[in-house]
C-alpha cells in the first residue's frame, strides 16, 4: 500500500509562535558570544557599525521577503518564492541550497552549543563531561521536541531565546550605566573610528551571519493562523529585534572594554564584562544561556529543513516520502528524522575528528556560502515576480531595495571566497565543498527537467494561502501501511 501525501496543522501557530521561529534561529545569544570578538579583531571598537550596515542588508532582504509573504504561504519558504519569481529551475536550486544549508547549519550550532555547554558546567559545577556527551544528549531532546506538536516547539524556543537574550540586555544596561572602562561614548558607533574601510567590511562579513535566519517563520506559512498578516509580522519584527539587539549591545561591550584589543583577544567576552560589571551569577546565567540559544537555533533549524523538504517532496523535487506527516502530530516526520541522522553523522565522522570550533568554521563557511546564493536569488525573484504584477508594484520597494540586498549579499559572498580565507586543514575546503553541493544540485536540476518536465512545471506550486493557485490538498494524516 502506497502511502499518501502528508498535510500539516493548519491555523495552529500565533504570530507570537512564528516570531519564535525567526529569534531562535538568529540564536541572538550565541551571535554576540561567539562573533563579536572576531569582528572587533577586524575593524577595532568599530565593531557595532559592522552590525549595523549587516541589518540595513538585511533590511532590505526582509522587505523583498515580506512581500512575498503578503502574497503567498507556503511551508516551502523560500523555494516557493524563488519558484514563483523567477522559475520553478531556480526554485528547486534555491531550495537545494537553502535547504542543504540549514541541514548542516543545525549540526555545527548543536556541536558549539555541546561546547558551550561543557565549558560552562566545567566552570561553575563539578561535573565534567566533554562536549561530545553533551552533543548526544542535546540530539535526543531536540529529536524528541521537533517530533512532537509544533506548538511545544515554538514555546520553548522563545522562552529559551529570551532568557538568554533579557540576560545579556542586563548586562549592557549595567554598563551603560556605570560608564564603561573610560565613560560613556558614541565611539563605536563612529564608522572613522574603524581601522579602514576594508576592514569595516570584513567585519560586516562575519556580523551578517549573525542575520541569517531572520526568514524562518516563513517555513511556518501552512501552520500558522492568518498567515498572509501573521508570516510578514514575524519577519519585520524580528530582523528589526535583531538590528537594534546586535548594535546596542555591541556598542556596549565596546564601552565595556574600552579598548578593541581587549575585545578581539577575549574569546569569552560575555562572561568576561558580566563578572566584572555585575558578578559572577550573572556570567552562569550568561554561559548556560549561550549553550541554550544555540540548542533553539538547531531545533529551529531542524524545523526549517524539514518543511522545506516536506514542500520540495509535495511536489516532486525530492523524494515523496519527505511529503510524510506523523499520522498524530502532523509533523514531516521524515524531513526531521533525515535532518538529525545528517547532525548525527556530521557529528560522529567529522566534528568528532575535528576540535568544534573548526568543525564550526568550517560549516558554517560552506552553509553560509549556500544560504547567500540563496538569498541573491530570493531578491533576484522579488524584482522579477513584482515587475511583472504590476499590482502595487513600487520602484522603491520592488527595485532599489533588492537592488540594495543583492549588493550586500553579493559583496558578502564574494568576501567569503576572495581572497581565499587563510585557514588550514579541512577548513581551507570549505568553498569547495559548497560548490561541489551546488554542482550536484545542478545536475538534479537538469535532470528532472529534462526527464520529469511535468514535475519541475509543479515546483511552487501548492500554496497553503495566496491568490488564484492551487490550495494545500486535503489529504488525510498518513499512518503506516
């Protein structure tokens, strides 16, 4: 007996739920820990100006994101939109590489959460296990959540995010309010102030990563009630969160230090500034709450990659049984359960060979690379899509702002590859091996077009809420043969 075509929930999620997909996996903690030092190795105290031009970028990928979002919801995201906007060939490449990158994304955050989560136990509790037992216990809760109702999953990733976040709001609250190392100033938001303008902009290199991700409610579009106003809220409401997080806390570690060498030098800048600033409680609360926004981040992940699968295999991109829901939670059982057999074994052969911080370089390089393709052709659909529907098109809106984002994406990706980053060992690989995935990509691409021509014509078609397509089929749960 063959199975059926799966559906998700449908009106379960609240704006509130979809934000909390969007914060978790911007994993807003783990950005200032783990990134802002290497940013201030770059362009000095003039770290926050780094993150600021990265949210104006990102700013304007939301605006092209959003409006798709008011027009079209989709468990496909991204895909559906590349689909739609520019064909569904670039669709399916768009999802590949979107898709593959968040797959990965959620083993290397997992592996830095398993090490945060051992450093921070091993400093403040007498229990010291390595990060590698951490790592398999981290893996079987997130199983655990992302298999079961959507809903529990959204709850605890916002209330995971914000005490990580409201922690970290405190610290910088304190500093401002005790004037910092040498009093309070406007310095590090001063872009004069950076060591040059190529630095500056390498250090917007490493502070976009920080953005991405700000899209994943958009994965929610079939679950969420109201999707058209509920999806777009999410969205704007988090990158603009994320803008005004990254810059005022930044700024104030910068005041807080002092002096860009004692940033860039402190790979535990966090702990450092809240046991001087507040006390060593604070540092716990701080620690654990790294190692806890990076689990959200990969549960976040995790149900990103699956939707997007569940909607590339609804239509025939990837294979049917992705297209499977949990005959009770309606959840794409099999998207979720190929992402964590991918974390598990990226973990075990690779990120167990490797120390985690160059297992995270390394992925987060090839991701990232994946993700900013993905993006250019996001922007590169919201032009074509709204310039051929003319209905409320707005040469601001619909031209010069995702002129704007491919501008960035693309000096950003190109940052990322040239000159050639000076790592060593597998790292120096990193761009190879997300050129290989896009190749292979590729040659799927071609095939099924070739082959399956009815198929591809599918890709992006299926919404859950939009204008004059085909709705979500009403299928029934599917249960085991």
């Amino acid at each position: 007996m063959e199975r059926r075509i799966g559906e998700l929930r449908h009106g379960i999620l609240s704006v509130v739920d979809s934000f909390a997909q969007s914060v978790a996996l911007l994993s807003l903690a783990l950005g200032v820990a783990f990134a802002s030092s290497a940013a201030a190795g770059e362009t000095g105290i003039a770290a926050p100006f780094a993150y600021l031009i990265a949210g104006v970028g990102s700013l304007c990928l939301a605006s092209v994101i959003i409006r798709f979002t008011r027009r079209m919801a989709s468990a496909g995201g991204l895909y559906t939109y590349i689909s739609r906007g520019l064909n569904p060939s670039a669709g399916f490449l768009g999802g590949w590489l979107y898709g593959g990158g968040f797959a990965v994304g959620i083993s290397f955050v997992l592996v830095i959460g398993s090490f945060f989560m051992q450093t921070a136990f091993t400093a403040h509790t007498s229990l010291h296990w390595g990060w590698y037992t951490w790592f398999f216990i981290m893996l079987a809760a997130l199983a655990a959540i992302a298999l079961l109702d959507v809903k529990l999953s959204s709850r605890i990733q916002l209330v995971l995010a914000a005490v990580g976040v409201a922690a970290i709001l405190l610290l910088s609250i304190v500093i401002a309010a005790k004037g910092g190392d040498h009093g309070f100033s406007f310095a590090p938001l001063n872009p004069a102030k950076a060591t040059s303008t190529s630095d500056l902009f390498l250090a917007v290199v490493l502070t976009f990563t920080g953005f991405i991700g700000f899209e994943a409610a958009a994965a929610f579009g079939e679950e969420a009630a109201d999707p058209l106003r509920a999806i777009p809220k999410a969205i704007l409401t988090a990158v603009i969160v994320a803008v005004v997080y990254y810059v005022f806390v930044t700024w104030m570690m910068g005041i807080g230090f002092g002096s860009a060498g004692a940033w860039a030098k402190d790979p535990a800048a966090l702990d450092t500034l809240a046991t001087r600033y507040v006390g060593n409680w604070l540092a716990v609360i701080i620690d654990f709450s790294v190692a806890a926004s990076a689990f959200v981040a990969a549960l976040a992940g995790t149900n990103l990659t699956s939707r997007t699968a569940y909607a590339m295999g609804r239509e025939g991109g990837l294979p049917r049984a992705f297209a499977w829901t949990h005959p009770r939670f309606r959840t794409p059982w099999v998207g979720i359960g190929f992402s964590l057999v991918v974390t598990l074994l990226l973990g075990v052969f690779f990120a167990h060979h490797y120390d985690p911080i160059t297992y995270f370089i390394w992925m987060a390089t090839c991701a990232t690379i994946g993700i900013l393709i993905t993006y250019i052709l996001i922007a590169v659909g919201g032009i074509a899509f709204f310039a051929r529907d003319r209905t409320g098109w707005n040469p601001l809106l619909d031209l010069v702002v995702p002129a704007g984002a491919i501008a960035i994406c693309g000096y950003t990706l190109y940052k990322s590859i040239h000159p050639t980053p000076a790592y060593t060992g597998i790292v120096k690989w990193a761009p190879w091996v997300a050129l290989i995935w896009l190749a292979v990509g590729v040659v799927i691409d071609l095939w099924l077009t070739l082959t399956k021509p009815d198929r591809v014509r599918a890709f992006g078609t299926i919404l859950g809420a939009g204008e004059g397509v085909p709705s979500v089929p009403d299928a029934p749960p599917v249960t085991s043969p």
